[in-house]
C-alpha cells in the first residue's frame, strides 16, 4: 500500500495551485525585477539610478513577462485544440511561471559573473535558459498530457522563441547596441544545435525507461503517468481503461448478515473480500458508498480480507458484487437465534465473536499494535478453521483495520500475526444461543465540517446496536482508510457512560479519502472530538431504533471480478521500482553529459 500512498501525495500539489490571475501578476512583478537586477548588476550604461529602474523593468518586462504570458495562453489553447489532458489555464500559467524563473536565474548568474569577471555573458545566459527551459518543457508536457514527443516538442519551442524574439524587439527599440552584442547566424545555430542535444537526451531517457512496462504489462509509463494526474486533477476515469488491459478475472466471497422484521430486511452487514482500492474514485476505492447505495435499506460494508491485489479495475466490476448479494439474500434462512458479544485474544491479535444460529461473525483487530489488510489466503484459513472449531455453517470474517502504522504492513502468509489469529479462534467458546434479536441503525453521511481531508468519505459514521440477552454491542463503521494508533481506544473510553455493554469500530478502508492531504489519511489525525461526538450521537439514536428482528447470514461466491490480479498488481509495483532505480542512475549521466555538452557548446562557440 505504500506505493499507492506516496504516488496519492501528490494530488495536494495538483488540486492546490495558485489561480492564473494570481500568477500573470506574479510574472509581471518578477520579470520587472528582474530586469532592474540585470540592467543594475551590469551598470556599463550611463543611466542613472531611477533610468536603470525603469529601462531595467521594461527590459525584463519585455523579454521575459510577456513572452512567458503569451506562452502559457498560446500553450493551453494548442493543446486542448490537440485534444491533449491536464493542462488548464492556471497550470499553463504555472509551467510558464516556473519557466520563466529558472530562465532568470540562469540570466542573473551569467550577468554577476559577467561583472565579477568582465565578460559578455548576458545574451549566452539567456540562449542557455531558453534551451533549458525548452527541454523542461517538453519533459512535462510529454509526460503529462498525452500529445506524444513531437507535438510536445513543437508546443514548447512557444516560450524560448517568444522570448528570443522579444529580445531582439527590445535590443533594437533601445538604444543600448553599445551594452549587448551578438550576431543573428551564431545565435541560431547555438541554439537549434543545443535543443537537438537535449531533444536526444530526453527522447532516449523516456524510451529506456518506459520499455519495462510496455513488455512486462503493455502499457506505457507516459499514459500510466497522464492519466492518473488527470483522474487527481479533474475526477476523470480514463485511468480505468489501463487498468481493465492489465486486469485479471478472479473468484472470491463476501459475507453477508441481514436483520429483518416483518416489513422487510431492516439492515444489511456486508463483508466483501474485495479491496476499496487502488485511490481516488478508480476502480474499487469508493466500493463502501456504491455497494452500499445499491440496496434500499441501512447497509454497513465492512473491510473483508484483501490486499491491493483485489482491487476491481473499474466500479463497473462492483455491480457483480452487488448481484452476488442480492443472490445470497434470496436463499437466507432466518432465525431469532443468537448469542451475546464475546471478546477473546492471543498476543497481539483479538477477535469480536458473535453467534447467529448456525452463522458466526469474527470481527479481527490487531489493536492497538498497528497493521494493515489482512491477505485474501490469511481470510480463508480464518473462515475455515473457526467454521471446523463451532461447527457453523457460515463464518463471516471482517478485518477491522482500525490501527494504522507505516511501518506494519499486510498480514500475510507466514506471518506471526496469521498464527494468533489462529490460536485465537481455538480459544472461542461455543456459546449457548437464546431466541430474541433486536436491532437499532443509525447513520449520517454529511457529517458537518468533516470530509475527505480529515479521513471520512461519502458513507461518514454507522452504528449498527445489536441487543441479545440484554447485552447491546454497537458495530461502529467510519468510511475510512484506517485509523489512527490509539484512537479506538479513546472512542472505547469516550462511550463507555453510555447504555451499551460491547463495541467494536472499524473502518471500511476505503480509498476514496487518499486523494487528499496526505497518501494514507487513516482518520483520527485530526477532530477526533467532533467525531467522537458525532459517534456518541449515533449510538443513542441506534439504541432508540431497536427492534426485534430475526438474522440470517451467508457467504456467497463472487465470480469473474476482473481485479489487479496477484500476478498483476505484484508485476505493476515491482516494475515500476525497477524503473525508479534504473532512472536514478541514468538520468544524471544522461541529463548531466548533454547540459555540459550545451554549455560549451553556447558558451564556448565563437561567433559567426
């Protein structure tokens, strides 16, 4: 999951960029000054000081303000006329922006230098910034915006040629032939020569890198790239169409618990063995919110046993989910049978067990010892052993995910935590059942002044209360990706005044929430107490809902879920770190051989 948090960390740079309007008047003000730094740093000119201000400012004005201005609106009306993505006006204007600083701070150096050392080395300086910012160019548009090398290619000559252009206009419209020389032939054939350099470079580099993935899984690394930055820019689920060429079909289970009284099924429990992944609204990652708004009636969808390898490529895959439900609830056998809330551990691991008639539900936490999903295979092992150990029928397993750590990953095979989990299913006792369930529901969906940045998505806060034999036990579900280590713990000691006896909070893992403020955003890093609150709410308002009902619970097949795949999902991430460290020892031996070879060759070409 890490590798789908740290790439989710950068949708807070994407959605948070400053308006267009904000950055022409940025332009504005540094390329004026800029220019006041150049004509000031230079001083060979027999203007005063107030002359050197407002020349200076017209020349940087001039040279590097409009040009960078007109760049960035020419550059998005080209490139939404070639149908490219990503690129509105305020991330023209941004590119343009950045352009345009490094072009003057490569300007400034060359003028100090120029100073210190008494040498012509302004006009230089800026055919260096300009093939410098040409080839950056380039590499963004080209990565981003799913033109292709050669249209990005043409698109980005826009700044450097304007600037150059501007240049020459404003050399010629002053009268300061005796401050700047240069001739027009050797200018060009510096130029043209050095871009064609980096042009090599950087068609070489992409190429390179981009060759695992097109032969490990055919696709490519620019449209992996593009695409995704479009889905955190604008919502779009044209990464989808990636994911579905690179999809593998599956079988897995999902657990169902539904309460009914006489007029109908009052609540529905599910736990799918489907991931809410990867991030975003792709694929399966807001599964908890679509499941659950296909059924007319109060739905919990609780986190079942899966890892990234079971996240659906698109949220069409979900509709197979949801007809395996609505299968399973044709045949449900209902009963008033059912026992209380009991609590049993091994170590690290718990379990929260409760009977009804021949069906049995385990709700799994390692808390407060962080962890992360429990794998598929582990869930299996889970469901078979404790249907042996109570001779059920069903065994609905639900990983809580309710303690989050970076440094704890999957439950996976082999792992210590698998084998407590384990033990403690040896430890459930077979308890006695009585007749006479009673359920009360409860939830809010547009929890005030809590959203996606705090961790809570589109599903919010349910209670479900469940009272047998007295005893209420609150099922506690938050639309989350996991939880903050402790904050379980203080939601148990922020309810117990109230009229419950047991509880248990989990959290639906749901991707949903990683676009925003960091790339994991488990809740409970920030306004624990309006949750808290919220949660106390909730729990007396299930309570004045109990009624009696009678349960039914199954576990049903879902078949050919077309996921990331075990082979997949494994190949997508060991690829791509394979690219990353090829692309740390390549990209500075490439970029650094072609920019030494641009410098000398614009710095040390005589003139023609």
């Amino acid at each position: 999951m890490s590798s789908m948090s740290n790439v989710a960390r950068l949708s807070k740079y994407i959605r948070t960029f400053p308006k267009a309007r904000t950055l022409i008047f940025s332009m504005i003000f540094i390329s004026f000054l800029a220019g006041v730094m150049i004509f000031l740093i230079h001083s060979m000119t027999d203007l005063n000081l107030i002359e050197d201000i407002l020349y200076g400012g017209a020349f940087g004005f001039g040279v590097f303000g409009i040009s960078s201005i007109m760049s960035g609106i020419i550059s998005q009306q080209w490139i939404s006329s070639m149908k490219g993505i990503n690129l509105k006006m305020k991330h023209s204007m941004l590119l343009s922006l950045i352009s345009m600083i490094i072009l003057i701070l490569i300007t400034i150096i060359g003028s100090i230098i120029s100073a210190i050392f008494n040498m012509d080395l302004l006009i230089n300086s800026i055919l260096f910034g300009c093939v410098l910012i040409f080839a950056f160019t380039i590499f963004v548009l080209w990565s981003t915006s799913k033109l292709g090398f050669v249209k990005s290619s043409f698109i980005s000559s826009f700044q450097p040629m304007i600037v150059l252009a501007m240049l020459i206009v404003t050399l010629f419209l002053g009268n300061v032939e005796n401050i700047f020389k240069f001739g027009i032939a050797s200018l060009l054939i510096k130029i043209i020569v050095a871009s064609i350099v980096l042009l090599l470079a950087i068609y070489s580099f992409i190429k390179v890198i981009e060759s695992p993935l097109r032969k490990n899984l055919g696709i490519g690394l620019l449209d992996l790239v593009s695409l995704f930055i479009s889905h955190l820019n604008e919502g779009t689920d044209s990464l989808e169409t990636i994911f579905e060429e690179i999809g593998e079909p599956i079988d897995t289970l999902v657990g169902i618990l539904s309460f009914k009284t006489k007029n109908g099924i009052k609540a529905l429990f599910l736990s799918p063995c489907v991931h809410p992944g990867p991030i975003g609204s792709v694929g399966g990652s807001n599964m908890p919110t679509i499941l659950g708004n296909s059924f007319n009636n109060f739905t919990m969808v609780a986190h079942g046993p899966s890892t990234h390898d079971f996240n659906p490529v698109s949220t069409n895959e979900l509709k197979k989910i949801e007809i395996s439900v609505k299968k399973g609830l044709e045949n449900l056998n209902y009963s008033e049978k059912a026992s209380k809330f009991v609590r049993y551990s091994q170590k690290n691991a718990k379990i929260g067990v409760q009977f009804f008639n021949d069906n049995l539900i385990l709700l799994n936490t390692f808390a407060p010892y962080g962890s992360d999903d429990i794998e598929f295979g582990v869930g299996l092992s889970v469901m078979s052993q404790s249907k042996n150990h109570c001779n059920v029928k069903n065994s609905i397993v639900v990983d809580c995910h309710n303690s989050f750590s970076e440094e704890k990953g999957r439950v996976l095979p082999g792992n210590p935590e698998v084998f407590q989990l384990l033990d403690t299913i040896d430890k459930i006792e077979c308890l006695k059942q009585n007749t006479g369930i009673k359920v009360g529901c409860s939830e809010n969906t547009t929890l005030e002044n809590l959203n996606k940045s705090h961790g809570i998505g589109d599903s919010g806060i349910k209670v479900m209360m469940i009272e047998v034999e007295g005893q209420k036990t609150a099922y506690i579900l938050l639309d989350s990706n996991n939880m903050k280590i402790g904050f379980r713990e203080r939601i148990f000691k922020e309810v117990d005044d109230l009229a419950i006896d047991e509880l248990e909070v989990m959290t639906t893992d749901t991707h949903s929430v990683n676009t925003l403020s960091n790339g994991y955003n488990p809740v409970g890093i920030s306004k624990q107490d309006e949750i808290i609150q919220h949660i106390r709410k909730l729990i007396n308002e299930a309570i004045d809902d109990l009624e009696s009902v009678e349960a039914g619970a199954t576990v049903n097949r879902i078949e050919g879920l077309k996921t990331f795949g075990p082979n997949n999902s494994t190949e997508l991430i060991s690829t791509i770190s394979s690219i990353v460290a090829v692309s740390k020892i390549m990209a500075p031996i490439i970029f650094i051989l072609a920019i030494l070879f641009v410098f000398i060759w614009i710095f040390y070409l005589p003139a023609i």
